[in-house]
C-alpha cells in the first residue's frame, strides 16, 4: 500500500525556509502529503518536494531532470518488497551490435539532489540512479538493503556524502557502490555492516575520502571486473578515510561462485588491477588479515580488454598498523600483513607510510616513489 503510515508535524521551518529562499525563480517547493511518487509526478525541473517524517511504503521512481528531494531521516522509505527503495532514471545497459558487450544509456537526467531520509529494506538497492549527471546523495541513512545502500551506475559529476550506510549484516555487497561511473566523490559517509563498505569498479576520476568504515567484512575494494561497459578502473583517490575493524565475516563460503567470496574477512584496502591508484593519509588498523592490499586482476582471463596489472598507483604517508594478527581461517592461503604487494607492476611506489609488516617481507622499500 502506498503512502505514508504515520504523520507527525511537518518538516522544521528553519529547513523549510531556507529551501524556499534557495528555490530558485519560478521553482516551487511541494510537500508530500500522501505519496512520493505522487509528489515526483507533479514536479517540474527545478523544484524542491519535502518529505515529512513518517513512513512511507513505496518505492518512488525519478524521471526528470532538476529535482530536489529533501526532508529528515525520521522520513523513512520502507523498500519491503521493492527492487529499489529509490530510482533515479530509466534507463539499462544496452548491448553493443558489433561485440555483443553492454553499452551503458544514454545520460538522461541532468541534476538531482537526495537530501536526507531514510531508505530501508530494499533488494538489493538503496537507492539506485542510471543515467544521471550532476547529482548528489547527502546526509541520508540507508540501513538493511539487500546488496548496495547507494548505487550510481553510468552516471557521472556526482556526490555522496555525509550518509550513515548500514549492511545490518545482511547485505550481500558493498555500502556505497560506484559501478561504471566517471567523476563521482564518496566523501564524509559513515559505512558498516555490508562485505564490502565502498566499491569503486570499472570507474574513472573516483574520490574517496574522509569516510568511515568499521564493521564491513572489507572497508574498500578498487577492481576492473569483466563483462561491463568499460573495462577499466582508473585514476582513483582513496585519501583520508579512517579504517578500523573491518572483520564482519563473509558472508559467502570460499567456494562459492560469487566473487566476494574471495575477500578475505578482515581486510582494509583492496586494489584488484586498477591503475593510478593513490592511497594516501588513511588510518588503517585492526584488521584481521591485510591493512592494503595490491594485487594483479584474476578476473583478466574473462575478458581480454582487461590490463590485469595495477599500473601507477601509490600508498604514501598512511599509518597502517595491527593488521594481520588474525588471518581469515577459511581462506588460508592469503598472505597476512599490514601491507601486501604481489609485485605485479613496476610503476607501483611506496613511501613514508607507519606500518609494522609487509609481504613479502621488505617488498615495500622495492618500490619506493620517487
């Protein structure tokens, strides 16, 4: 049933206030009195809809430019039942004619703002935008969503920040997922509970910085996976973030055909094959089998536009500490250390990090940067 299930007074009017002196000419401010969707549908570019606290049942799709959604995280999406709690444009991969490969959509939505709200129980997304320029996911909580809080894919110029991203431990995969994206700032969210906190995968030009992640099975991932759009992931930041504690078990048995099986339960950063990857001013610590980790793409194989070598990245000036004391049991074979490089690329430096171990031991001051 659609609507909301409980109605308290309306949203602050010091907020309301200031949307409205923000508007700008001829924008309107909409405030949702039974449904969200209902509340999109009237819209025009460029207008505010303020969600009221209480919960609503749907599952509200966007499509149309320009549009702001805004209210507090006492507004809660209830997603029970939705493929999506939110969607933001209509648009699917497309397949090329000559290789038969996915083709991303054309962009069709040009701004939207998610301010605030709750969105909760939704399989498997969050919220989940396709085809997006010029957006941003702000201050929001997204607690129990099946696979991924918040979702950008063949999107670009975006922002998520200041978020509370919650697995619940049921997740299946990653808190904040930038999947075959351009230009899109993870930046100030708090992640947990979900195997993998941000993923940033077949993406160019990423930022991820100043978040926290605690509590996933691993704090963030860098890879090229095959089969996509694109097949690369390039010139990624990983700088400020605080990552502590990353051993929620995995979910997935190491036999398992997913390929998060293979993410060893206690694991901070993890490159898989991306290039131009800089790692730099992080606080990595307490987590059981690796602090970071460098790796050549075992995913090349699949799909031969895949370089499997993680060319030009850097881990500089990060304290990197107490990682490795515990390694996953079930996946014995994975080395164990604060640091772990595979050797793979010649272009990959290290410098003036605080750590206590890595592998191969002394393998770090091989590759010093210049």
């Amino acid at each position: 049933m659609f609507g909301r299930t409980l109605l308290a007074p309306a949203f602050p009017f010091a907020l309301g206030a200031a949307l409205l002196c923000a508007a700008p000419a001829l924008a309107r401010v909409i405030v949702v009195k039974d449904s969200i969707q209902s509340a999109i549908d009237a819209a025009h570019p460029g207008d505010t809809i303020v969600v009221p606290r209480g919960t609503y049942t749907e599952c509200p799709v966007v499509d149309k430019s320009g549009l702001t959604i805004a209210g507090p995280r006492e507004a809660v999406i209830d997603a029970t039942g939705c493929a999506n709690g939110l969607t933001v444009g209509t648009g699917d991969f497309g397949t090329d004619p000559e290789t038969g490969l996915p083709v991303c959509p054309p962009i069709a939505i040009d701004g939207f703002t998610l301010h605030g709200l709750t969105i909760r129980n939704a399989d498997p997304n969050g919220i989940f935008l396709i085809g997006v320029t010029h957006f941003r996911v702000t201050g929001g909580k997204y607690v129990a969503n099946g696979e991924y809080g918040i979702f950008p894919r063949c999107s670009s110029d975006g922002l998520i920040d200041g978020n509370a991203v919650d697995g619940a431990k049921v997740a299946e995969d990653a808190g904040i997922y930038v999947g075959v994206d351009e230009h899109v700032d993870v930046q100030g969210n708090f992640v947990t509970g979900s195997p993998i906190g941000i993923e940033v995968e077949n993406s160019l030009d990423t930022r991820v910085r100043w978040n926290i992640a605690t509590g996933n099975t691993s704090a963030v991932l860098a890879v090229v996976l095959p089969g996509l759009p694109r097949a690369a992931t390039d010139r990624v930041l990983i700088e400020g973030n605080t990552i502590l504690r990353n051993n929620l078990p995995n979910p997935f048995g190491p036999t398992d055909p997913d390929d998060i099986a293979l993410i060893p339960t206690g694991t901070g950063i993890l490159n898989v094959g991306a290039d131009h990857v800089v790692i730099r001013r992080n606080l990595i610590a307490g987590n059981d089998t690796v602090g970071v980790a460098i790796l050549k793409n075992l995913f090349a194989p699949q799909d031969p536009r895949i370089d499997p070598t993680p060319d030009g990245g850097a881990v500089r000036e990060n304290v990197i500490l107490r990682n490795g004391t515990n390694p996953d049991p079930a996946r014995p074979g994975y080395p164990a250390a604060d640091i772990v490089f595979d050797g793979s690329s010649g272009t990959q430096c290290f410098a003036n990090n605080v750590f206590g171990t890595d592998f191969p031991a002394g393998i770090t001051a091989l590759f010093p940067c210049p």
